[in-house]
C-alpha cells in the first residue's frame, strides 16, 4: 500500500515521531522499537507506524515479515519520491514502511518530509536507524525532526554514550540499558541520563535465555505466549511514552 492510503488517520492531529539510537549495532535496538510499537498498538488506542530506515530490515522482518515491497523509507530519502506501506493486509502485526532500495545519496530533508506525512496518518511514527553516531545522514536528520528518542544501551556501550547523548534531552526521551545482567555495568549511567523533567525515563532490560532465542529465530519475545518478563519491561516503556505524549 502506498503512502497516503493509511487504514485509519488521525484527522487533524498530529502524531509524534520517535527515533529510536544506539550509536552502535547489535544492542537490540530493533528488536525493543518493534515491541514498543506493538505495545503502543495493543495498550492504547492508537495508530503506529514504524519507518525502518536500516538497510539490515531487521524491524520490516520482525514485524512484517510478508512485506514485499520495493519502495521504501531509503529509497523515498535518497531521492525515490514514494514509499509502500505494508500494513494488516500483508501480514503486518503493525504497519511498516521498509527500507526499500538505495537510488544514490540520502538527500536532506527527504526524511523529514517522510515522517512529517507520516505523522498526520498516525499517532506514533516510530523510526529505527542506523547503528551509528551522529555523523551519519539519516541519523543526523532524525534527531532533529523527532519529537522523542530512544536511546538504547548496552551494559558495553553507556559508559561510553552518556556525553554524546545528553544533547538530545531537550525533547522527551527513554533509556533503555538492554542486554543487563546483574553485577555488569551500565545502571548508573542509565539511571543518570534516564532523571527527567518528564520522570524517571530509565528502563532496565535483563538478559534472558528466551529473549536470546527469539532474537536468533527472528522472532519478537514481547508476542510469545505465557509473556516473558521483557514483555513486561516494554509495556512500561511503551506506557511511559504514551502517557508522555498523550497524557494517558
């Protein structure tokens, strides 16, 4: 489905765009987006969309794993001009715009043009990128036409983040240190950067076998049945930021 043509709308109002950062791969970033979009979904009654601007499409395969759509969120912010959508009727648990295909260089404000169409379709439009700094174009872009971020930690990586993060939270805001186990590092820096004017912003998510195998199946632990405790933990996170933006 094309962009434009979105099951439900949000009429006049505008919804919110929340790009998801980590600085580096392999945290978990996409699989955690996908489960807070699913739970925004199911806990509330609102409409989400998630932009996957990874060209690994990792959140397109958790979330829409039927999708085959060729035009997507790369190939609308390098120059493309258009963008599918797969939805409910291609298997979506929620809608998904892919990445799509590279035509070139990203060029500037084609992100922002995307999101900012997104955002009268849906309520949340949820962006996962690139695992990389700010130097990076779609990143760079992103950030600046979010309205909230997650940031994503590792017990490895937010020793190392917290400066580089801190420029972000003028606007709303989750951390998440994923990937925890007890006696590692990485709670302080979490809890720190996680003190808010909106509240405590600061998510713990512990490493579990189950979470573990999903990941390696591709498949989401927030949708398995009885519900792990990661479920549980993205449900607050996706709570948090519902009733941040929304005041639910």
């Amino acid at each position: 489905m094309y962009l434009g043509k979105a099951q439900e709308a949000t009429g006049d109002m505008i919804g919110k765009a929340v790009a998801a950062i980590s600085f580096k791969g392999g945290v978990g970033k996409s699989m955690l987006l996908s489960c807070i979009a699913l739970g925004l979904k199911r806990g509330g009654s609102f409409t989400v969309a998630v932009v996957d601007a990874a060209e690994d499409a990792t959140a397109t395969r958790l979330l829409a794993p039927r999708c085959a759509a060729s035009a997507g969120a790369l190939t609308y912010a390098t120059g493309g001009g258009s963008a599918e959508v797969c939805t409910f009727d291609d298997g979506a648990l929620v809608d998904a715009v892919p990445p799509g295909r590279l035509l070139g260089e990203v060029k500037r404000g084609a992100l922002t043009a995307l999101l900012d169409r997104l955002r009268r379709e849906y309520n949340f439009v949820l962006v996962d990128l690139p695992g990389a700094g700010f130097t990076h174009p779609l990143v760079r872009e992103a950030v600046k036409a979010a309205d909230g971020y997650v940031v994503v930690l590792t017990p490895q990586s937010a020793p190392l983040v917290g400066e580089r993060v801190r420029p972000l939270l003028r606007k709303p805001y989750v951390v998440v240190l994923n990937k925890w186990v007890e006696g590692l590092p990485g709670r302080i820096e979490a809890e720190a950067l996680g003190r808010s004017k909106w509240g405590p912003a600061w998510f713990i998510v512990e490493d579990k076998p189950v979470v573990e195998v999903a990941t390696a199946q591709e498949k989401l632990p927030c949708d398995m049945s009885p519900r792990p405790k990661f479920a549980e933990a993205v449900d607050r996170i996706a709570a948090f930021i519902a009733k941040v933006f929304y005041s639910v």
